[in-house]
C-alpha cells in the first residue's frame, strides 16, 4: 500500500490530522443547534459563536506558524491538542453566552496552533535532507500533502456520523467525545512524534550568502517576500471558492425551493469525490508541473461558478433542475483537490534555502491566514451582492460575476508570479522540486 512507503513520522502525522478532523467535526458543526435548542441563546449569539471560532483560528494561523518556528512543530502541534482539549471542556461546562464565545475562541487557536506546525513538519519529513523542497518530491509515491487532504477528508466525513450518533445522549457526550479523542492524539503524539528542537535547525542564520535575510525572523521574511505575499493572495481564492459550498450553494438551494437535506447530499457528493478522486488528480497534477496544475486548477474553478452564474434562478423559483448545482459542485471540488496539494507543495520553495528547515511554519500561516482572509471578505461583498440582486431584481448570476474574475485573475497571474520567483532565486530553480516541475 503507498502510504507505507512513508517514514513513521509521516504516518504519524497523517493519523494525527484524521483524529483531529474527527474530533472537530463531532462536535463544531452541532455547536449552533445545541446553543438555541438546548440553551436557548437567541440568533445573534447563535451566529457570533461560530464567526468567532472561524475569525479566531483563521486570522491567528500566521502567529500559530511563528510559534511553532519557535518552539519546534512538535511543542507547537502537542500545546494546539491541549488548548483545543481546554476549549471543549470550556464549552462543556458552559451555560452562558459568555463561556460559549470562549470555548469557541480557544476551540480555533487549538487549531491555529495545531495545522501550521503540522503542515511545516510535513513539508520536510519525507525529505533526504530534511529541506529543500517539498515532501514527497520522490518518483512513485503520491506528495504527502495528497495525503494530508485524504485523510482528513476522512475525518471530516466520519465526525459528523459520530456526532450525531452522540447527540442522542445529549450535546455533552459529544463533547465528552471530543475530549478524549484530543486526548489520545496528544498521547499518540507525544511518544510517537519526535522532537527536533526549532533552535538546533537555525545554525545556518548568521552566516552564509544572504546571511542577513536568513537572520530575520521568519515572520518578517515571509512578509517581506513580494512573490510570496502576492501567491498567498493568489492562492487564497482557491479557500474562498471551497468556502462557497457552505454559502452561495445553499443560497441557491434554497431559490429553487430546495432544503437543507439536499445541501447535505451535496458535501457528501463533495467528500465522496475528493476520497475516490485526489490521488488520480493529484497525479494528472504532477504530470502538468505546479504551474499548469495552478491554471488547470482555477480554470475549473472559474468553469464552475460559471455554470453557477448562467443557471442561477431567482429566489422563489421553484421545480428547477438540481443537476447544475450538482455540476457546480463537482467542478469546484476538482478544482479543489488539484490546487490545494499543489499550492502546499509550493510553500517550501519560497523559504530561502540558506534560513532554518523550522522557519516555515510562518510561511504556511501566512498563507492560511490570507485564504481565512480571502473568505471573510469574499463572503462580505457577495453577500451584499445577493441582496443588492434580490432586491433590484437584476440577472441572478451577479453575485458568482466576482468569483468568476478571481478565479481567473488566478489561473492567469499564478504562473508569472512562480517565474518571477524562479528568476529571483536562480541558484535554488533547479534544486527545488517544487518550482521544477517534479512535485505537484
């Protein structure tokens, strides 16, 4: 089987990140209903909760990165379980609007602390050296962020089904649940994870060729690095596009007179595509090079809010076809999975080759601090869009008008911007797999 063909480590990790959707999944999604039905909160702290648990993971990932650069993945990854540990406890025993709001707050730095740490270990733990370029650049195995998006996909996909079957013993035994399944990762973790202290990879930062750049924090590099700052941008439209299954899908649901029932069809559909299909996609990736996979990738994207745009009807409708929804859907979530392993694999190649293998920790928090970004405020414009089109009555296909632009925008300026990297840095283009073509 290719996953045992990684080190220990690796698999280690990849167990990690299907635990920790799982325990997340049981538990965040049924966080609203619990708070009105069994609480009885009213609606606008009902929607607070969850915004602050989303704004609080998404916008404090950068600081989960630097820390992690600091302490080492490990310190980082174990002390993420903990304060996501704390969280549900807080939320459990949580009877106010209060403690609800800070149980979500710290149920999201769990997770900012925990995913950037994870992710900057993963990018280097299948590698000879230990840097230079992504893991998984070895012929005949899939990168192991192919992997990462399986196997959380597989959490993501069972927490629900077990949070469910929990809530028949009430809100509490999910989060009881939860509990212990952030307990058993920390434990795993912790005898199972080495430990490579941050500070013993940072020998290289006072000297060498661009020792002075090396010596930065690895925050202030990454922010300091124009093309980098530019791909986060870029790539953030990819989260910004997943996010819509969650926001503009449903919208147009429920214009076809549709409910809620069919959303849920529709991420199944989404999660049973991305487990049957990453791997052969992410191989039609690696066969393109990084480049023409980023293109491919957002061509789909835009393709898919186009068909969103030219059959969305007006709110009211009723007997349309469901299958347009459906085909947005599909488009859209293989766009996603040839973009988010490709981008991951990405990040090391813009970590100068002369800093320390622990400073990208920083470089992926940036980068999902800016898709976190990207949808706050993607999703703010096409809200008001939506209203703005039901209230003036203009072609129902507006508010997807901006999302197709991006998309586009995307698929055009991403591989200019990887050139201008490459020229930039030409003694690391031809020995870094990510921008050579060898990894996806």
């Amino acid at each position: 089987m290719p996953f045992r063909r990684y080190r220990p480590e690796t698999r280690t990790l990849l167990g990690a990140q299907l635990v920790f959707n799982l325990g997340f999944y049981a538990v965040v999604p049924f966080l609203a209903g619990a708070m009105g039905g069994d609480y009885g909160l009213d609606a606008a702290a009902v929607g607070l909760v969850p915004g602050a648990r989303t704004f609080s993971q998404q916008g404090m990932f950068l600081f989960g990165g630097m820390l992690a650069d600091r302490w080492g993945a490990r310190r980082a990854i174990l002390t993420g379980c903990l304060v996501r540990i704390l969280g549900y406890a807080t939320l459990a025993a949580a009877s106010d609007f209060t403690l609800f709001l800070l149980g979500a707050v710290l149920t999201g730095v769990g997770g900012a602390l925990f995913s950037p740490a994870l992710e900057s270990r993963l990018s280097h733990a299948d590698s000879p050296t230990g840097a230079g370029g992504p893991a998984g650049g070895k012929t005949g195995r899939p990168p192991v962020f192919v992997w990462l998006a399986v196997t959380g996909e597989v959490g993501a996909v069972l927490g629900p089904v077990l949070g469910s079957l929990l809530l028949g013993w009430g809100f509490d035994a999910a989060l009881a649940a939860g509990i212990g399944i952030f307990a058993a990762v920390t434990v795993l973790l912790w005898y199972r994870l080495p430990a490579v202290p941050a500070r013993s990879l940072q020998k290289q930062d006072a000297g060498g060729p661009g020792g002075t750049h090396a010596g930065a924090r690895p925050a202030l590099r990454c922010l300091g690095d124009r093309c980098f700052v530019v791909f986060c941008m870029l790539a953030g439209t990819n989260m910004l596009a997943y996010n819509q299954l969650y926001f503009a899908v449903p919208v147009e649901l429920s214009r076809r007179g549709l409910d809620g029932a069919w959303l849920g069809a529709l991420v199944l559909l989404a999660s049973a595509l991305t487990l049957l299909l990453q791997l052969p996609v992410a191989a039609a990736g690696r066969r393109l090079g990084p480049a023409r996979a980023l293109s491919a990738g957002f061509v789909l994207l835009a393709a898919a809010f186009t068909v969103g745009a030219t059959t969305s009807v007006h709110p009211g409708s009723s007997g349309n076809s469901l299958a347009p929804v459906v085909g947005t859907v599909a488009v859209l979530i293989l766009g996603h999975m040839l973009l988010t392993p490709t981008i991951l694999s990405l990040i090391p190649a813009f970590v100068p080759a002369e800093g320390p293998a622990s400073g990208r920790g920083a470089y992926y928090g940036l980068a999902a601090t800016c898709g976190g970004t990207a949808v706050l405020a993607g999703n703010a414009v096409l809200g008001r869009l939506l209203d703005l089109t039901d209230r003036h009555h203009w072609w129902p296909g507006t508010p997807w008008v901006p999302l197709i632009m991006l998309a586009c925008l995307a698929a055009a300026a991403l591989p200019p911007v990887l050139r201008g990297h490459r020229r930039g840095r030409p003694s690391e283009a031809s020995s870094t797999p990510g921008l050579s073509g060898r990894t996806a």
